[in-house]
C-alpha cells in the first residue's frame, strides 16, 4: 500500500465510533505504511502518531494555520495519500495540500457538509480518489452527485470485542447497583448524546417503574450527561438509572453481562442519524435481545421482528412496549437474541475490514 497519512480529529483511546473505525482498520497495518496525525487530547504523541492542532476557531477557513505544518509533516514522511474521516474541514484541507487523498464518510458528517457546504463538499468528493461508506445507508445520502460505482467503496465497520471478563469485577458492579434476583436490566452504550436516545429509555422507566423492576444501565460519556442527570432527579430515578463514563474497554463486557435487554433507540431528525452502531453488534454478539431505533444504519444491520425490535423515532410509547414484551415473553426473547447473534457472524472482524481497506490504500 501507499504510505498514507490518517488526518482525523478523533483516534484512539477515545471512544467514539468514528475513533474505533479508523483504530481498528489500521492498527493490523505496518507502522512504516502509515502515520496518524489528530488533534484529540485523549490521544498523545508516540510512535507513528502525532497530535497537532489541526484548527483555529478564529480563522477561516479553520485549518488555515495547520496547513504548512501538515504539508510538511507529508514532506518529512514521504506520504503518497490522505485518508481523512473527517470531510469538514479535514478533507477541505487535503483538497488543497495537492496529494492524492481518501475520504470516509459516515452519516452526520455528510449530511451536515451538504447542508452547510454543498458546493465545497461535492467538489472535495468528486476529486477525491476514493469514497468509504460505513453503510450502503451513508452511500444513499451522496447518490443524487452520481458519482461512478467504483469511486464509492463500502467497509461496514468492523467487531473487534474481547468477551471474556472478569467474575469479581463483574460481582463488585452487580453489588454496587444493588441488582437483586427479581430485577431485570437494561443497558445502553454509546456517547452521551441526543440522537442515541438514551432520555427516552429514560422516561420509559419512569413510566415502568411501579410495574416492573428495572434497572438502567447507561455507559458513555459525552456532553448530554447534564441533561440526562437532570431527567433522572427530575422523575427521581436515582435509585434505578446509572450512568458509568470512563469505563474501560476490558471491563465494558461486565456491564453487557449483566444485560437482560440492550436498548438504543437511537433518533434522527433532517441531519443527524445514526450511521451504524458498532454497540449493536456487541450486544448481538453476546446473545442479548435488542431494541434499536427504526432508522440509518441499524436498520441495515437488522430488521424488525426477525433478529431486533426497531423503535419508531422518539416513540416512547412503542419502548415501553418492545420492553415489556421481551421481559413477559422471554421465549421470544430468546429468539430474537440468537437471531441477532446469526446476524452478527455476516460481519467481517477488524482484521479482515483492515484488509479490504488495505486493498483500497
């Protein structure tokens, strides 16, 4: 492959799924063939990574000061291309630092480039050498610029999750939330924000609280945590939603071993929408029953009634019923759950997405 420059603002350790996505499919790849240059402050310089300021929130265009120390980042390493996640404003600097470049797409990112930027976002992918999809769902959103079928290349991103954990750990959790033989709960993972729908898992709770005993698991962090803390006093669920940010990727399996139900259901509205979902594959990797949000890529990753729940958007009614109906019926439950698992084996692990994308670079 051709030396290449990964340009992102989000890498690994941090936690997002645009972090994990890149991570996984270039950690199997030579040091030598690539270089990592993010600007996240989760991330710190060491071997064939650097982190940079990539922009100025005073200057127009944002990446306009970090350009000559990019381009000579690219001088020093010998790099040949530019693979960019991020195709605001990352990918309108590789634009015009004149080496050929790669851009992957991913749903809010795309849809809120053609929003705000249409002409500059057509022009940054129609010169770019080649488009990543994370879905044939993300592929839709660009398919009114007709761009020809072999410029467009599709790379779901990839499971790589270790499912053995550790039992006292495990038990030290159980014990700290009080879990009791007749309590049922439910799980969440992903970043604290409003279109994972974690507030209307919230509300549905609330309004389950006197039927059933629940318990709800939130794992993430993100900058909705306040709003969600505010919803959990306001209907005083203190003793029955906990959220758990900062939680290690060894010690995330715990929290999905204590699962009676995962629940995303993620929302969207004109611009934001879920683009895949890693956590739903973890989950259905792990045999739990899902309910997931009717919309973006998890309704490519599963369908309703076959292998997962689908929510309608922001229904909280329809939750209340999808919950209730996997934990009174746990025969379908069950069902669905090993459904869900069968649907996680179509995926390719990181390895194999590494090596699709190595034949693309």
């Amino acid at each position: 492959m051709k030396k290449t420059l990964l340009l992102t603002h989000e890498y690994y350790p941090f936690k997002g799924g645009v972090a994990r996505y890149c991570y996984n499919m270039f950690k199997f790849f030579d040091k030598d063939d690539y270089l990592v240059v993010t600007d996240h402050p989760e991330v710190k310089t060491q071997d064939n990574i650097i982190n940079v300021r990539l922009t100025h929130k005073f200057i127009k265009p944002s990446w306009l000061f970090s350009f000559w120390k990019i381009r000579k980042i690219i001088k020093d390493n010998d790099i040949e291309q530019i693979f960019t996640p991020n195709i605001l404003p990352l990918g309108s600097m590789a634009h015009w630092l004149g080496v050929p470049y790669i851009i992957s797409l991913h749903g809010l990112d795309i849809n809120l480039a053609l929003k705000n930027k249409p002409r500059l976002t057509a022009k940054i992918l129609s010169r770019a050498d080649k488009i990543i999809v994370n879905t044939k769902n993300t592929a839709k959103l660009i398919s009114h610029l007709k761009f020809p079928q072999d410029k467009i290349r599709l790379v779901y991103p990839s499971l790589d999750f270790n499912a053995s954990h550790n039992p006292d750990k495990l038990l030290k959790i159980k014990q700290s939330l009080n879990i009791e033989s007749g309590d049922k709960i439910l799980l969440t993972v992903g970043r604290l924000n409003r279109r994972k729908g974690q507030d209307i898992v919230i509300r549905a709770v609330n309004q389950l609280k006197k039927e059933l005993n629940l318990k709800y698991i939130i794992v993430g962090s993100g900058d909705f945590k306040k709003e969600l803390l505010l919803l959990i006093r306001k209907y005083q669920l203190q003793d029955r939603v906990f959220i758990y940010s900062g939680v290690e990727d060894e010690d995330l399996i715990c929290y999905y071993k204590l699962a009676d139900i995962f629940v995303m259901p993620n929302r969207h509205d004109k611009t934001d929408i879920e683009g895949f979902g890693v956590v739903f594959l973890e989950a259905a990797r792990l045999s739990i029953p899902i309910i997931g949000g009717n919309s973006g890529g998890v309704t490519e990753l599963f369908t309703h009634e076959k292998n997962a729940l689908l929510v309608n958007n922001e229904n909280v009614d329809q939750l209340i019923e999808y919950i209730k109906r996997l934990l009174n019926n746990p025969e379908e439950a069950d069902k669905l759950a090993k459904r869900a698992f069968a649907r996680s084996q179509d995926f390719a692990d990181a390895q194999e997405q590494s090596l699709l994308l190595s034949k693309v670079l």
